[in-house]
C-alpha cells in the first residue's frame, strides 16, 4: 500500500521559535527579508491560526502579507515528511526590513525559514487519520473480528446481536492499518479477512459504513518510515535536503 497516499497530518507538540533570513546580493540590487517566529500548539482540530505581534513599523505592511503566504506555503508543504501542518498558532513577533532591497519574495522565504525551523525545535509528529467503522457479521466470528481489530490497534465502541445469527460491531481504526490490511489481504489472493493467515471474517464485499473519526498520533515505527519514504522521494524528485525546492 502506498503510504504516502494517505492523509496524514503533522503538528507539534511544543513551542519553540526560530528567524529566518533571505538575504542576497545580486548584481544591481539585492534581496532582504527578516522574520521571527513563534509558534505554539493548538487541540486536536482546531486548525492552523496566524497572528501578526509585530511592533508597528518594524516592517511595512504590505510585507505582512507575504510573511502570511510564506507560513501558508510552508504548511502545506509540511516539515517531517510533505503532509500538511494542523493544529498549531504562528506568530510573528520581530524581523526588520531594507528600504532598497527588501522584496514580497524575501519575506515569503524569509517566513518560510522561519516556520521550517520553528518547527523542527518544536517536536513534531505525525498524525494518523481514525476512522469510525460499522459492519455486521455472523455471530460465530465475533471474537476473530475483535482480536483483529485490536491487532490493528483499534478500539471497539459497540459489540452487540443485532438480528438472530448476526452481530452488530461498531470499531474506530486507523486508516493506514485497515488499508494495509486489506492490500495484504488482495496480496494473498484473499477477499475476506483482515489477514491473510487469518479466517476469513470480514467481507469486503458486503454492507459496512466507514466516516472520519478523529486524528491521532501514529506509532513511532509508523513515523520513521513515512519520513525515510518522503526523503526516498525528495532525493529521487531533485528536491533540496530540506525537502523544499530552491526559490529563486
């Protein structure tokens, strides 16, 4: 199952600041940009918010913008391993500007240093998406069914008889684990079961509702492979070591 695929998220778990700079000298000019940030963590689902602390004329306004779009550019390429950035504050409270050479493109490189490198100081994880699952079965797989969801670190919500001979099963699951497992499962020629070495307990085939729950923070195992998969990529792309592509 390709990893990368799947909607995984990034946030952070601790505050932490960083400046970034874009300064250059270029032949009749120049370039000069100077950000600092901050940012702090925010509860699962609330989002991504921006606030400007800036002293009032420590940059020009019309520069806060390009700082803002920066930091948007940054969160949605993400820091870790290319998926988008949730669930933090961004502030920006200091940086200073050149009245000859500072440009809307130094401040948006300038803000997006900042971030990358807040970020990296501030503990980041990777976030895994929970999905709820509802399905029935035969009564006689009941306890398959549920060692199978706890193998896939899941939580059951709701076991119950639902008609004669049937059990009704109300789990969440992590998206990436119920995935694999079905790709192993088509792997080994099965179309039924959570593993292949498994009985065939589950039917793909059948009646089942499947929503996003929540997101979660994925297993450490789970994190340094999408990190090595996202840096296979990069290095196979052209990408810098960063992750990002030199803006010129």
């Amino acid at each position: 199952m390709p990893l990368l695929s799947v909607s995984f998220r990034e946030t952070i778990t601790v505050s932490a600041e960083a400046r970034g700079k874009h300064i250059r000298q270029l032949a009749g000019g120049g370039r000069y940009g100077d950000t600092l940030l901050t940012v702090e963590p925010l509860a699962r689902g609330t989002g991504v918010e921006f606030a400007n602390a800036l002293d009032p004329g420590r940059i020009p306004a019309p520069f806060i913008a390009d700082i803002a779009q920066g930091v948007i550019e940054t969160i949605e390429e993400g820091v870790l391993a290319g998926f988008p950035l949730v669930d933090l504050r961004v502030t920006l409270r200091d940086g200073s500007y050149h009245h000859l050479h500072s440009t809307p493109l130094s401040f948006r490189v300038a803000a997006s240093i900042a971030l990358h490198d807040a970020v990296v100081k501030a503990s980041p994880i990777i976030l895994t998406p929970v999905v709820k699952l509802e399905f029935t079965a035969a009564m006689g797989t009941q306890a398959s069914l549920l060692r199978d969801i706890h193998r896939m670190n899941g939580i059951v919500l709701y076991s119950a008889e639902s008609e004669p001979g049937r059990i009704r099963i109300e789990a969440t699951l992590p998206l990436d684990a119920l995935l694999e497992a079905r790709a192993l499962e088509d792997a080994a020629g099965a179309s039924a079961s959570f593993a292949p070495s498994a009985p065939c307990v589950f039917d793909w085939r059948g009646n089942f509702r499947m929503q996003f729950s929540h997101y979660e923070r994925a297993p450490a195992a789970l994190q340094k492979r999408l990190i090595r998969e996202a840096a296979r990529q990069q290095t196979s792309g052209g990408a810098t070591p960063s992750g990002k592509k030199e803006m010129s």
